[in-house]
C-alpha cells in the first residue's frame, strides 16, 4: 500500500494564488471556470463515462467481450466506476484485457490533458507580455502543481505525462485487478492514503502505529486516475521521478514506464521490493507497447 505523507506545497505568490483560487472556485470572476486547458478531475474532457450496472453492460459499452484484443487507437470511453458483479476470482486472459480496456483510456485521457497544460505552458510568452489570461491561467497551473508561477523549469518537470505501462501496472497491484473492496467501494485503484476524516475507507486491518489513515474514495475512477498522477507530479517523494522522466524526454526518448519505476520504491512500504513487482507486472502482461499507443480522434 502507498506511503504519501502530507504534502508540502510552496505558496504560488499572495496575489496570483488567491486569484488562482477564485479562478478554481469559480467564483466571482465572470466565467466562473477554470482557466482553459487546467484540468479537473471532476469533468473529463473528450472522455465518456458510462454507468455500468453489471458486466454485460460494461462489455457492451465497451465493445467488449475481448475475442480480437485490444482496439487500437483507443476508444474515447470507459466507465464511472466498476459493475457491482466485476470478478473475484483470479483473473483469466479476458478478465485482464477487460481491466485493462476500463484504465486504459482514463490514463490516456489523463495524460492528454496534462500534455495540453504542457504545450500551453511552454507558449507563455514571458513576464512583462502576458495578457490576463494567461497570468490567470498560469497561477492556477502553478496552485495545482505546488511551484512558483514564475519557475517554469520546474513547473515543465512537474507537468508531464505518466507512462501507460506504469499507472496500469500500480493500479493492478494496488486494485488487484479490481478486485479489492477499496476499487469497488470507493473507485481507489492506486491505494493512495488519506487522514482526513472523511473521503475515505477505513483498512479492516489497519494499524495504529500508521495514524488515523484510510484509503482515499473519490467519485470516479477518472477522479482516482487523476489524483494519482498529480500525487507523482507534484509531490516530494516522487522528485526522483520526475528527474529520470525529464532525463529521458531531454534524452530524445518517450518516457519509459518500466525505467521510471527504478524511481518509485517509497510508492510502496515494499520499498524496492514493489519496484521490482511493477516490472514484472508491466513485462508479464506486455503492457509496454501500451506507452506508445492514444486516444481515438474526438467525434
């Protein structure tokens, strides 16, 4: 299970952060919405979620059942959550392409969204030349991600895309292919931890020498993906992560889920024991071709 101790966020600036925060709320600016290209677990863009009663449904809206693989590109569509019938027993060949046919496309519209703030960022003009807007927008992006608006070296470490074959392989560890009752009853595929006192579920087991934690629920699992990528872009533990991520991209190479969970031992109290179980689960299931693959063209 993920170790995630409170995060430690440095103010985006007094003035920008509280505009930031107005912007977020949508509250007494205009339009009353994020800024443009800022992401929002709760609204996914381009996505559909279906609801999913039971699993013939979810096998028909899906296209499913699995006889011809994967589809490729990707269809923009997946679920709200998994059917209350999704399977307990271990997992078959069908069972596997079926989990996978549900995370798949929350990863990759996750990461297109990101990748969008990234193209953006990376056309902010500079100080002094921006329009409100963008200083808008830029405070906002700056607020979410726990750096200055002004350092745009680390705000482009921190805005990028986390590799298919990675996010799939840590939501079947931590989901056990969704079969576990956090997955179910509270849409958590990556087993990320919470103390507050609410928006989570309490472990049957949990120990008490770990605090008053539980595992964080959120309302979809778009909302679970999302949060699990903003937690390994913004959060300290992870720097090591975005280290090896920005080595590669500056080496020419598309980032490498298996090479980058060499960085991921304190995802887990398993240490490097989980670094090298993610491997496996990413070469065992040939989830790395995964890494290269997108969404469909929208409709």
């Amino acid at each position: 299970m993920p170790w995630h101790p409170h995060p430690a966020l440095r103010p985006a600036g007094l003035l920008l952060a509280a505009l930031a925060l107005v912007v977020l709320a949508g509250g007494l600016l205009a339009i009353g919405t994020r800024p443009a290209g800022v992401a929002d677990p709760e609204r996914p863009t381009g996505l559909r979620l279906y609801p999913a009663p039971n699993l013939a449904m979810l096998d028909a809206l899906l296209e499913l059942p699995l006889a011809a693989g994967l589809r490729i590109p990707v269809a923009r569509s997946s679920v709200r959550r998994l059917p209350p019938d999704w399977p307990q027993a271990a997992p078959q060949q069908a069972e596997r392409l079926r989990f996978v046919r549900v995370v798949l496309p929350l990863v990759l519209a996750a990461n297109e969204a990101i990748l969008a703030e990234r193209r953006r960022l990376r056309a902010i003009p500079a100080a002094g030349t921006r329009t409100t807007e963008d200083e808008l927008w830029l405070a906002a992006l700056a607020a979410r991600y726990g750096a200055e608006p002004s350092d745009r070296a680390t705000l482009l470490n921190r805005v990028d895309a986390v590799p298919p074959s990675l996010a799939l392989a840590q939501a079947i560890i931590e989901s056990g292919w969704g079969r576990s009752r956090f997955a179910r009853a509270g849409n958590a595929l990556f087993g990320q931890w919470t103390w507050a006192r609410r928006g989570g579920l309490r472990p049957e087991r949990a120990r008490a020498e770990k605090g008053n934690y539980a595992v964080r629920a959120f309302p979809h699992l778009y909302a679970a993906t999302v949060h699990y990528m903003d937690n390994l872009n913004r959060h300290p533990a992870y720097a090591g992560f975005r280290r090896e991520r920005a080595r590669q991209r500056a080496a020419g190479s598309a980032p490498s889920g298996r090479a980058l969970a060499t960085t991921l031992a304190a995802y887990s109290e398993r240490g490097m024991k989980n670094v090298r179980l993610i491997q496996a689960v990413i070469r065992q299931n040939r989830l790395a071709p995964l890494d290269q693959v997108r969404l469909a063209p929208p409709r």
